[in-house]
C-alpha cells in the first residue's frame, strides 16, 4: 500500500540551508562565447552602433563620417524597366485615390541620364515601341523637362505648374528647369522622391526631400495619361531612358491604405528579371545589381580619435583558440609616421593609446619608406612607448584596395595576424583581455584618410568556466526517495478529468512521485519539474525511460472551444535553464511524446519535438512525422497506428521494434559539450542498454545552466536510473570549441553501482533541563552538534542567541533582562549523514526576574518541537522565516514507506 507524505517542511530546510549557504556543488561550465562587438557590425540604424561602440576622444569637427549601406539595382543600357509584379486594380486606379510611387536616388550619371515615369499600363510596357498608354518625364541635373508621349496631350505650358498653380516655361534649349532634382540631391547622399498619382483628374505632382513631413512639392503635370476602357488592373512602372545610369533603392508603392509594393533589396529572391504574373509579391527589373557596403569614413583624426567596445573582451588563455576577429579596411591616405589598426587590452573605453595607463597591444597598418602598405604588431607602455614584438610584413595590397585583417588568439597570450587570407604570422607576448579600440597613433598634422566597413567588423571569444565539481550523480530511487541533496523538485497535478483508464499500470493521477523504484510523472501539469542542483556546460546525462502511455485521452468538459485542450505535454529534457524550477521558454527543451490512442503515436525519429529556446535554432525540427487518427475512428488497442522503420504506418502495438519507445524501456543519454548537443536512444533488455541511435543533435550559444526534466501540460511518464557524469576541463578544451560528439564521450554508468537513496529520518530529540543560569541537555546518537536558540517570549519572540555548540550545556547568562525566554536545542547530524535530518527541537522555559529575584526554569516535558527552529543556524530570524517562505512553496512529494 503507498503512502503518500507532504515532504517534511525539515527536509525542505536541509536543502533551503544549502542553497543558501552554498553547500551544494555547482559543477562545471563549458567553453563559451562572449563578443564585445555585438552582432550588428559597427552601425545600427545607419549610425555607431551605440550598444557596444563608444567614440572617444573625437575631434571638432568630427573626424568620422558614417554612410549607411544599400543594395541597389543600377541601369546601364537604355529601356531599364522597374515593375511591381502587383497590380493595382481598376476600380483603385480610377476611383479618386491618390497612387504614390517612393524611391530614393543616390546619384545621377551623365546630363541625359534620365528616369521616366509611365501612367498606368494594361500590359508590361514596350514603351520605346510607342505603343501603350504612357506619358514620360526626364529627370536629370538640370531638373525636370518633357519628353512627349503616347498620351500627346501632356505636351503644352498649361500642362505643368508648380506648387503655387504657375506654368511652367520651357527653357531656350528646350527644358523645363523646375529645380526637381539639382536641388534636393545636391551635396546629400540620397534623397527620396515621391511621384503621386491623382486618380481624380489624372495628374502627377512630384516632391523630393529627405522625409515625408519635410518634403518640398516641384511640379505637378496635368492629364497626364489616360484610362483604358475594359482593364482591369494596371501596372504601374518607372524606368531608365538613353544609355546612362542612376541609382535607386528602397522601391515603394501605396495608396492611403493599401501598400502594393515595398522593397529594400535586402532579398534577392523577391527581385525578378522576366516577367511572371504569379509572384504578386516580386520586383520585375531589367538592369545591373550593384551593392553598397555600410561603412565609417575616417578622415584626418586627432592622434588619440578612436572607436572603442563599451565591453571588454574576455578570453581564457590556457584554450587553444581564445578569441578571432575580423576587419576590412580601405586606405586612401596613410602617411609613414602614423600607424592605424586594432588596439587590444585597454583597461577602460576612455583609455588614449598615447599613455594608455595600464599598457595596451596595437596591431596595426602604416606606411614604410617605399610607399609599400605593411602590418606590424607592438606593445604600448604606460607612457605610449611602442615596443615591436615581431617584424612589420610587406603587403602586396596598396591604396584604394579593401584589405581584410583576421587576428586569431593562441594560448600563452599569442596571436596569429592574416592579411586578406595569407599564411598566418605568430607575435607572442600581448596583452589581450580588456576593451577593444579601432584606434590611430602618431602626430595628427600626419595625413590619414581611409575607410572600415561597419559589417566586416567583429569579434568572438572564448572563455571557460572553472568547475567547482566533477562528481557523478546517480539515482536509482529504489528508496522510493527523491534526494533533495541531489534533485530540486516541484509537482502540479493536472484534473482528474483529463485522464480515464491507464494502460499497464493502475496508478492514480498524483503527480510526480518516487514509488515502487522508480519516479513517475503520473497525471503532472504545468511547471512540474525534476530537475539536477547545480549548474551546468559539458555533461552526459543517463536515464531509462519507460513507456507508460495513456489508452485515452479526454478533452474536458468546458474546454471543448480551446486550443488544443487534450494534447498532452512531452516529458521535456530540459538543459541551459537560467532558474533552479524553470519556466519552459528559459531553457532548451526536448520532448519525448510517447501517444495515445486518442491523438498521435510517434515513431521514434519523431519523438523529438522542441520548444522553449531550443526552437530558435536551426535543425531543431521534429525529425519525421507522425501517423494521425481520424477524428471519426474509435479503437479498442490502446495505440492503433505505429510507424514502422521503413516509414509504413501498420496497425495493432509496435512492441519492441526499433523506432519506437512504446512498450519497452529506453535508455537515453543527452551529452552537452562546448555548447554541442546530442540525443542517443537505445533499447534496454533485462537491464543491458543495446545499440544506441542518434536521436537528435544541435548547437547551441550557451548551454550553461540548469538540467532535468519536466511536463508542461498533461503528462504521464516514467523514468528511472539517473546518472549524472560532469565532462571536466581538460576534456572540453581538449575537444576544443567544434567537438565531435559521441555517445561514449562517457561510459554508461552501470545501474548496479547508481545510489539508493532512503528518506532520512529525524535524529531523537535530546531532554533538555535549565538549572540555574545553565542549559543541560542528554546527548543524542548521531550528532555531531547542538543548535541553541534564546528566544525573549514577551517582546515579540525575538531571537536572541542561535549558537551552534558541540558541549552538552550552555550558559544563559547573558540573558540578563528581567522576563520569560524560551530556550531550544536542535540535535544536528554529521556532515555526510544523509540518513537524517535535525531532531526536533526539544524546548525549556527560563525566567530573568527584577531585582533580587532569582532566575528560574521549568521543564516543558513534552518538548513541544516549532516548525520554525531547528533549520539554520548563524541567521537572523527574519532570514530564517526568508528562506522557510522560499521552501515552503516548494512541492509535495509522494513515496512508498521504508521497508
């Protein structure tokens, strides 16, 4: 018969008292990345990317120049069309509304480069044919000027005014200098023009400007094209005239609220060069790609100028590669007594290479007397005094070239400097680890002028957390016990009416439970969690899983409109939670679903779904599919449909086939190493694990934290044999950052040696006496000390001694206000006792009387014992009732009686 126990609010103090006081072992950590450039480059929203960049030291003006970057399409040949594969339909076109087509220009070619902008079109237009409804304005460094049409009526002064209803007249050589275009883009790096078409009367007006709400209206033409009977829908087109050039980006067409297209160019597969009418959502362009980078111009800086990480670079010397970096420069100015490069070590952002206080270690770029590029490397003392730790290297790229620098940290504070891909040169002796500086030394009358592209600059490095621990854990719960030396637990019991028959055991929905040697997740909910203390990076973690699936599943009463209310939860393997009893979304979290008759039955390259952080990342998908019921069909085998390993889905129970988890028992081991993550499964025939199969495998930015195992809505599972084996440093930095991973990166811990773990019992109270100023009390078997505690009954309880002793006696004498105390001892167990708890506390009366009152005392008898007493010793009693709160919201847990 099974005995279901609330977990002693005692116990729980065991392990309140070491979280809190930190005697449970926080074992190993992994190889890490932290970067102190962040992961958008140098620029952010087309300025420094203020996150994780600083300038400093900048001179007045500024010495930097930002340009944001653009991926643009550029015509070179006449008749460049540019045609939103969207049409816009005839009832929009023609019923008042106003059309806008936005693009931003960077530049104009020669005088007659040129954009023509068209009037709606029934087909794709062969405009120079002069076929097709259109109507043409060129656009070039003089301003605006006509340029005929199909659409002859367009031609004429009082066809196009200005702002104010003017007309424009034509120019002596045959122009319509309107100021459109000289204006807006002269001495700016774009500028956005908007054409918008009147639906109304059919004109255009356009504006050109940096925004919407600043923008300046130019000219308006009148009647400039016309509508064609019996279309339905119209595209509407802007393109390229005569051999010459422009370039344009960040392509826009709307209506007061409709957005037919909006382009960046950021995605080539939206952008087409033939026409095709099925994909609405693409960008029809005739005419040649060019991309811009975003970059900072660096313009004669001041000698200290520099951009430098908010961040500090941190590396752990002793692995084998510590840290890589990467920048790309272009030099158009760089004289020989000025050198320009990455500055390393600086122990503060606002730290000048020209007497950085605490050293620093320069890789840089400078002129030699040949006029030759070269790259050397030094170290900067206190007092700005380059030392060279290698010979300066030639480099074969000169002025105007785009010149990439890759840095490679070794161990031993070495690194390996690479110039656009060449053998890697070896400097030893640097100092590596602080903020990193694209810094400038040398006098600033030396000319320097050069560019570094804002996306090429990054950083990744790599540091180890020190283990504090490396001992195995093991479980095997034939004690019907969870260690709360071991495990942190918390249970939630999903409603009854969730479950009906169970098949193959008769347990009752209780929640997770220790009993008959094994732990179950029997009928669990939300949030109930099993999870190792301590946190974790590099680790196998070894457990048997046992197939214990509902025959049905009910959805009910009441929930018969949500969202999949009967879709019971995976039992999750939960690893890199941030918190000790995690919510799902803080870890990275694989689900072994092992079906009912009611939903699904997954075969076993199915059974891993994801959730939580773990669906972030690439190749985390289910690995195959699933065999559904029909909503209509009823069965009376508990799992009708399997899928076999050739893909067949077959009917009746899969028993011990291979893909499958159903029925049998599988042992699993997760391994965790440098933030590389594989599954393994393999079946368990009378206790001995057979060939193991790749479940599942990722990686991971940081797989750091906590491990176990929990359910996130209704649940029913078993597990069992629990081993825990941490990976220890020399390993993981053997293997390095990319290690292979495997299933016998440790042994399969053998069951027969696995830990039983009994319920500890409480040590027997002592008999406690007071006489005279003396507290005397029995000594109990077991214990290795006493806990006193004074307490002043009158005012308030408060605790007034809480002294840990290993005498039998205590001397009260200190107490010496006049009123009534009560005195406890607490008996404590050795350290290293895990078949007992702290006695309960076994309580006297002590009396301070005024004046020549003799002090007293009396025996309770009974020794009534407080919840309260007894936990802790050295804390306060607001920190006791603290950490008593903390556990006492913790979890019940059911378990069989102690044969």
């Amino acid at each position: 018969m099974r005995k279901k126990m609330l977990l002693s609010l005692l116990t729980v103090c065991v392990l309140s008292a070491a979280l809190a006081f930190g005697t449970l072992t926080i074992a190993n950590a992994n190889i890490s990345t932290n970067s102190p450039t962040g992961t958008t480059g140098l620029m952010s929203g087309g300025a420094l990317n203020a996150t994780n960049f600083i300038y400093s030291n900048d001179t007045d003006p500024s010495a930097y120049t930002e340009h944001s970057g653009n991926s643009t399409y550029t015509g070179t040949d006449a008749n460049v069309l540019i045609i939103p594969m969207n049409k816009i339909p005839a009832s929009v076109a023609t019923a008042g509304k106003k059309i806008t087509m936005q693009f931003d220009v960077l530049q104009w070619g020669t005088l007659w480069s040129q954009i023509l902008f068209f009037a709606p079109f029934a087909t794709i237009p062969d405009w120079h044919g002069g076929n097709v409804n259109y109507s043409m304005v060129r656009i070039n460094r003089n301003g605006v000027h006509l340029a005929g049409g199909k659409f002859n009526g367009l031609i004429g002064t009082d066809k196009t005014v200005d702002a104010n209803g003017n007309t424009f007249q034509a120019a002596a050589d045959g122009t319509w200098p309107i100021g459109l275009h000289a204006g807006p883009l002269n001495g700016k790096e774009k500028v956005t023009y908007w054409i918008e078409f009147n639906t109304a009367d059919r004109s255009c007006t356009f504006f050109a400007g940096d925004t919407l709400e600043t923008r300046t209206q130019y000219a308006t033409v009148k009647e400039a094209y016309e509508y064609i009977e019996g279309v339905e829908s119209y595209y509407f087109v802007i393109g390229v005239g005569a051999a010459g050039t422009f370039e344009f980006d960040n392509y826009k067409l709307f209506t007061e609220d409709t957005v037919y297209a909006d382009f960046s160019f950021d995605d080539d597969k939206e952008i087409i060069s033939a026409v095709d009418e099925t994909k609405t959502n693409a960008l029809m362009v005739t005419g040649t790609k060019k991309t811009y980078d975003s970059l900072i111009t660096v313009n004669a800086p001041g000698e200290d100028t520099a951009i430098t990480t908010t961040t500090k670079l941190k590396v752990t010397d002793d692995l084998a590669t510590t840290f890589e970096m990467n920048v790309e420069y272009n030099f158009t100015v760089l004289d020989e007594n000025r050198k320009v490069g990455v500055a390393f070590g600086l122990d503060s952002y606002r730290t000048r290479l020209s007497a950085p206080t605490e050293g620093a270690s320069f890789v840089y770029f400078t002129k030699n007397s040949e006029g030759k590029i070269v790259t050397g490397v030094d170290n900067i003392d206190e007092a700005g005094v380059h030392t060279a730790i290698g010979e300066t290297q030639a480099l074969t790229e000169t002025f105007g070239d785009r010149i990439s620098l890759n840095v490679k940290g070794l161990s031993d504070a070495k690194i390996a400097v690479s110039v656009n891909g060449s053998e890697p040169v070896e400097y030893d002796g640097l100092k590596l680890n602080g903020h990193i500086s694209l810094a400038h030394t040398g006098a600033a009358d030396a000319n320097v002028n050069y560019s570094v592209y804002s996306d090429s600059f990054d950083v990744i490095a790599y540091s180890f957390n020190e283990n504090e621990g490396t001992e195995v854990i093991t479980a095997d719960f034939n004690g019907d016990y969870i260690s709360t030396d071991k495990f942190t637990f918390q249970s939630t019991v999903a409603p009854d009416a969730y479950y009906t028959v169970t098949e193959g055991t008769d347990h009752d929905v209780e929640g997770l439970v220790a009993d008959d040697g094994i732990v179950g997740f029997y009928g669990t909910s939300t949030n109930s969690r099993l999870m190792v203390n301590g946190q974790y990076g590099d680790y196998v973690l070894q457990f048997d899983y046992i197939s214990s699936p509902y025959t049905s599943r009910i959805q009910p009463s009441g929930l018969q409109n949500g969202v999949n209310p009967n879709r019971h939860s995976p039992l999750f393997i939960l690893f890199g939670a941030t918190s000790q009893i995690p919510e799902l979304q803080e870890c990275y979290a694989m689900g072994i679903v092992d079906g009912n008759a009611t939903q699904y039955f997954w075969g076993a390259e199915s059974l891993i779904t994801r959730d939580g952080k773990l669906i972030q990342y690439a190749g985390t998908s289910v690995l195959s599919g699933m065999a559904q019921i029909g909503e209509d069909e009823t069965y009376d085998a508990p799992i009708p449909y399997y899928t076999a390993p050739n893909g067949e889905v077959k009917q009746g129970k899969p028993a011990n086939e291979a893909n499958s988890l159903y029925n049998k028992i599988t042992r699993m081991k997760l391994v965790v190493l440098n933030n590389n993550v594989a599954l393994y499964g393999a079946t368990v025939t009378d206790g001995v694990a057979g060939e193991y199969r790749q479940l599942f495998k990722c990686t991971v930015p940081d797989a750091y934290g906590y491990v176990g195992f929990g359910t996130d809505a209704p649940g029913w599972y078993r597990i069992d044999n629990i081993a825990f084996t941490p990976i220890d440093k020399a390993v993981a930095i053997e293997k390095g950052v990319d290690p292979e991973i495997t299933v016998d990166m440790v042994g399969d811990v053998a069951v027969a040696d696995m830990e039983t773990d009994y319920e500890p019992v409480p040590l027997a109270k002592t008999t406690l006496t007071v006489t005279g100023n003396k507290a005397v009390w029995t000594e109990v078997e077991g214990a290795s000390e006493y806990n006193v505690t004074a307490y002043n009954v009158i005012n308030d309880n408060v605790l007034l001694i809480d002294e840990r002793v290993t005498a039998l006696e205590y001397d009260l004498s200190a107490l010496t206000d006049a009123g009534a105390y009560k005195i406890k001892v607490v008996a404590i167990p050795a350290e290293g006792d895990k078949a007992h708890v702290n006695s309960p506390a076994a309580t006297a009366d002590y009396t301070v009387k005024a004046a020549d009152d003799s002090a007293s005392s009396a025996d309770t008898g009974n020794g009534t014992s407080e919840k309260k007493s007894g936990c802790f010793s050295g804390i306060t009693a607001s920190g006791t009732f603290m950490l008593l709160a903390v556990a006492g919201a913790m979890f019940f847990v059911k378990k069989k009686e102690n044969k």
